[in-house]
C-alpha cells in the first residue's frame, strides 16, 4: 500500500511535528493555525482568472482587466483587505506583465497533480495543486505565488516546489527547466533551475521526509516564531506547563502508524 503525502502534510512537520499530530493523527481542526486564508485564496483565484480568461489575441491585459477580476472575488473580504489586494494586484501588473512585449497563455492553472515514488522499496503517493505551469523558450516554468508578509530566506530547496518538481517530472519528463516563487505583497521573484542536481536532492529530502514522518510515534514539538499563530498551543507541552487534555472528538493514538489520512 502507497502512502500519501501532500505538500501541506510535509510543511507541516517540517515546521512542528507535534502540529502535525494533533492535525494529522489525532484529527483536531484548528482554523487558526495558519492565520485567516481568505486573502490569500482571493488573491490566487483572481490571478487564475487573469490568466485564464484574458483573451491572448489582445494587448497585454490593462488594470483595468485586473480591477475587473479582482472585483469578482472580495465578497467575504473587508474594505482593508479589498484595499490591500489591489495595491498587491497593481504591483504585480507593474513588475510581471506590463515590462512583457507580450503574455503566453500558461500551460495550466490551479490544477490538481499526482504521481508516485519509492524509496528504499517503500512506495509514496504524491498530491498537490499548483499555481501556474508557464511555457518557456526551453521547457515549462512552476510557479507559485506566496502571499506572506515577509519572503523568507532560504540556503536550500523549497519543499514545496520540490515535491511538484517530482511529481512534474512524471507527467512532463525532463521539461520542467524552473522553479518559481513570486512573492506578491513584495513583487518579487525567486527562482530556481531544475538540475539532474537539484532532482536528486529533492528525492532525498522529501524521501528521508516521508520515511521519518511515517514512523514518527514521538512528535516532538518544535519552538519558534509560528507557534504565535498555531491554534494548538493550549495542548503543547512546549507551550504551557499544564496543557488542556485533549477534546472528547479527538482520534486514538494509533499503535502503529500505517497510513496517512488525507
């Protein structure tokens, strides 16, 4: 039997493993952990919108287009956060469409992606869903938008796009040449070349990963700046010297751990 793993399970216990036991394993929701999503989600759909619907026969897309697909998602945001998206919506006009003589229409759009891979003879199943698949004069471009405050620095592979490079490379061999991440609020770009190098580090990382994560039965939580936002802390020995018991709703901890639900 193929364990599943997507690329919000494994951020989630590379940043704190004893989150992921309490999201994961014992089944608790937690709406807070990762701050209100709603922006964010307006934001990546009105970029899928622009993208998708803008008739490529024509000029570049004007504001005006983006001001129109915006518009059709702010319903549950507030005036703030409608506000805040269009400053966000304009730089990213400024910075990555209107320097282009022209706009290729992207190869794919928010699109669901799987595949699978062994290591050490144990077979993992891959999901994800990413933002954009862009042409380039020499393969395909991955990106993917980031909507934090702060780009956050990083001396090795984003795991992320690692595991879509992976499963990218199933259903596209050997076209995926970038991996991208735009960071909106900032308007800037990150980009990373697809190397036989780069594959291999991907496959070790995400597999020794997998491995651990599957026979983790210790989940020990992990301190840092994101447990300000974690909605578990009333449960974590890390946070509080007498943490809450766990709810009624909770799943049982598992003897031995066999599979991953989705």
């Amino acid at each position: 039997m193929a364990y599943p793993l997507s690329a919000t399970k494994l951020l989630t216990y590379q940043q704190c493993p004893q989150a992921y036991n309490f999201r994961y394993e014992r089944g608790l929701s937690s709406p807070s952990a990762f701050g209100s999503r709603t922006f964010g989600i307006a934001l990546h759909r009105a970029l899928a919108d622009i993208y998708r619907d803008w008739h490529y026969d024509r000029p570049l897309p004007s504001l005006d287009w983006f001001s129109s697909c915006w518009r059709q998602h702010t319903e549950d945001l507030s005036q703030a956060q409608i506000h805040e998206g269009w400053v966000v919506l304009q730089l990213y006009h400024e910075e990555f469409v209107a320097p282009l003589p022209q706009i290729r229409k992207p190869l794919g759009l928010e699109a669901n992606i799987k595949a699978s891979f062994q290591v050490n003879n144990i077979e993992f199943s891959l999901k994800g869903r990413y933002d954009r698949l862009d042409y380039t004069d020499n393969g395909l471009e991955l990106i993917d938008y980031k909507t934090s405050k702060s780009i956050v620095p990083s001396d090795g592979i984003d795991l992320q796009l690692g595991l879509y490079s992976l499963i990218l490379d199933q259903i596209y061999p050997e076209a995926l040449e970038m991996l991208s991440l735009i960071y909106l609020r900032q308007g800037q770009k990150i980009s990373f070349g697809v190397t036989p190098e780069h594959h291999q580090q991907v496959s070790e990382l995400i597999g020794g990963m997998a491995e651990k994560l599957r026979a983790d039965q210790d989940w020990e939580p992990e301190v840092g700046g994101h447990c300000d936002r974690c909605g578990y802390q009333k449960y974590c020995p890390a946070k509080s010297e007498e943490p809450e018991p766990l709810p009624e709703e909770a799943r049982e901890v598992r003897e031995v751990q066999l599979v991953f639900g989705i």
